[in-house]
C-alpha cells in the first residue's frame, strides 16, 4: 500500500501537489469510485485507478547510469534553458528523477531512476551509503589538512566531514584527492576545502556505494545491472538493521510514519514562561530572563534626592584605594582655568549669556560671488 498521490506521480501524472489538486477536485477514482481523501491510500496489484476515467497504468521500475558532463544541471525545469541531465536520456520514457545532484560545474556519475524508495535510501545519511569522488584542488593540502576533512569542518549549516580522503597524485602545482562521503550536502566538498583554502578545479563522482562510473563516456547512459541493483538494496536492507538496532538500544530517535529513512523527529525544546516582574528577553540575547526591572525592588535601587545642592552622583565610581572606592559627596569642582557655563547661559562658553568671541585676526572676509 502506498498514498494514491504518490502512486499518481510515479505514474506520471504530475507532481504530487498537482496529483493532490486532482484529488481534491474529485477527478481521481479508485475502483470506480470518486476518492476525495488526500491521505487515501492504493494497492497498485488489486485496485485500478483512473483520472478523469482513463486508466492510470503503474511505470516500470527503471534504473539508468548516466555520466553527467559539466554544464548540465540535476533538475527537471531550467527558465534559462540551460542543458538538462534528463537530456542525456531521451529515449527513456518513464518520469525519472537524479539520484545525488551533481552541480553545474561537477561531473561523473548520476543514478536516475523512478524508484523513490531506493533512491530516498541512497541519499538519506542514515543510510551511509558512500559516494566516491575524484577531486582536483589547487596547491598541496598538506596531512594536517587531510585530518581536518577526517575530524570535520564547520559550515553555514553545520559541521560536515569525510569518510575517507587520500592523496592520489600530483599535477603540477595541483593535486589529486580521492574523497567518500556519506552525505550529499550542497556543494559540500568544495565548501570544504575552500574552509582549508584550497579551490577545486574539477570535481568527479566515480561511484555511488558498489556501481561504479567505470569507462562510461561523457554523455552517455546505460542501464544498471541486475547484480548492482541487488547489491545496492543489501546495503540497504543491511542498515535499515542496523538503524532499528541503534533505535532499540536508545542511541537513535525513530522517525516518522514507520520509515527509519526519514528525517528524524526534532526535539522541541520547553519554553520557559518568565514569572512576575521579568521582562522576557527580545530576539537574541545571553541573559535566559532578560533585564531586570529599572525601579523599585531591584538589588541596590537608591531613591533619588532633590534639591539644587544634590550630589550628581550617590553610588560608588570606579577605582579607589587602600581606603575603599571613590565618592563625590559634592558638586564637582571646576578645572582650573576653564570656565563653565551657568545654569541661565546659552551653553556657547559666553558665561552667563555672552556673545562668543571673536576669531584671532579678524573676521574673515566675503567669499567671492
């Protein structure tokens, strides 16, 4: 059993939110009958579907290897028009879809396939499936370099690392990397080493767990063999064991809707309701309660004192000596030689409201027209 959306966009109807509009508008039947349940779920072998009262015959399971050359981008829709990796398979009529994107500038080898079970479990790091790439980078990185891609690096969206890097060979000022990650964040491994300072000149996937790229021509697509398939879902089903060991033992969250390949569920944590008298804090900030209460009942709070004899200060200042800290118990005294404004001046350094005086030499004369 698997959602009639789903079943829908495999099929190639559509996607599944226009699979889920279809639905909605009550233009899918499952037996004869109108579902309008967009949780409804199909047996594919005992229930027949239609959409708009024609047939919906379930696609054959393919799986291609394609050898992506740079400049061709892992979607289905460029506006630009850019050159697709499905152009590379025009013959093949099933709605497949890239199995680890490779970036525009990257090239190597690509799985494609309409088997969204299997290739969810390729890409999820759950599953630690290896990828296998050929780097090329600027200079020559240098052990401490190589243990630091080991040990991890930390991105803009976390800390990344490598399963397993080797030097392979020199090329001028250059050098040859082999790297395998378990991972397929967004243009990870040149995020890396550019954090290490060392660009990448050309980046090329060989392998994606056991299928290898091989001497497949830039290009050019074959399909995959019944051994690599099989190896491939042992390396699945193998850690789908070992993620239900891991959730058993408590060292693993599970995840959703029964599918240890989904994300796992997030941990939300409790929010804390500040309590009478606390301003809880606004935006980021380092104090868990925010600023204490400006007024009455805080810690060292000193009602003010009036009158025009007042010390402009009453708390302790900074400094001090052997006899303890510093305190004005009066007005400040005036420096000598400067005289301060009044309290009735105009605050120019007239005195009490005098005009200011003139510039040495004279005033200066018109300018020009």
């Amino acid at each position: 059993m698997e959602r009639l959306n789903k079943f829908l966009a495999h099929a190639g109807v559509g996607s599944r939110r226009h699979c889920d509009s279809l639905i909605a508008a009550g233009r899918v039947k499952l037996n004869g009958q109108v579902v309008a349940d967009l949780g409804a779920k199909v047996d594919p072998v005992l229930q027949k579907v239609s959409v708009d009262n024609q047939p919906v015959k379930t696609e054959t399971a393919v799986y291609w290897v394609v050898h992506k050359p740079p400049g061709y981008l892992c979607t289905n829709h460029d506006p630009s028009g850019r050159p697709l990796a499905s152009d590379l398979i025009p013959h093949v009529e099933q709605r497949v879809y890239t199995v680890g994107r490779l970036d525009e500038a990257s090239e190597g080898m690509l799985l494609m396939t309409n088997d969204g079970a299997l290739a969810n479990s390729l890409m999820h790091p759950r599953y630690e499936v290896e990828k296998t790439y050929m780097v090329l980078v600027a200079g020559k990185p240098s052990t401490d370099d190589l243990q630091k891609l080991l040990d991890g690096v930390w991105l803009s969206d976390g800390k990344v690392k490598a399963k397993s890097v080797r030097r392979i060979k020199t090329q001028g000022d250059s050098t040859w990397l082999r790297v395998v990650l378990c991972e397929g964040k967004n243009r990870e491994i040149r995020r890396m080493l550019a954090k290490l300072e060392h660009k990448v000149l050309r980046l090329k996937r060989i392998a994606i767990g056991s299928v290898l790229l091989d001497r497949l021509p830039k290009g050019k697509a074959r399909k995959m063999t019944l051994i690599e398939l099989g190896e491939l879902n042992k390396v699945v089903a193998d850690n789908e064991k070992r993620i239900e060991k891991r959730i058993a033992a408590g060292l693993e969250e599970p995840s959703g809707e029964g599918n240890p390949g989904a994300a796992p569920v997030k941990k939300v944590r409790p929010r804390v309701i500040p309590g009478p008298g606390i301003i809880p804090p606004r935006g980021r900030t380092s104090r868990p309660y925010g600023k204490p209460p400006q007024g009455e009942g805080r810690e060292g709070y000193r009602p003010p004192t009036g009158g025009p004899d007042a010390p402009r200060f009453d708390g302790p200042r900074s400094g001090g000596g052997p006899d303890g800290p510093k305190r004005f118990d009066g007005p400040r005294p005036a420096r000598p030689g400067v005289k301060r404004p009044s309290p009735g001046g105009s605050g120019f350094g007239g005195g009490a409201g005098g005009p200011r005086p003139g510039r040495p030499g004279g005033s200066r004369p018109p300018r020009p027209r």
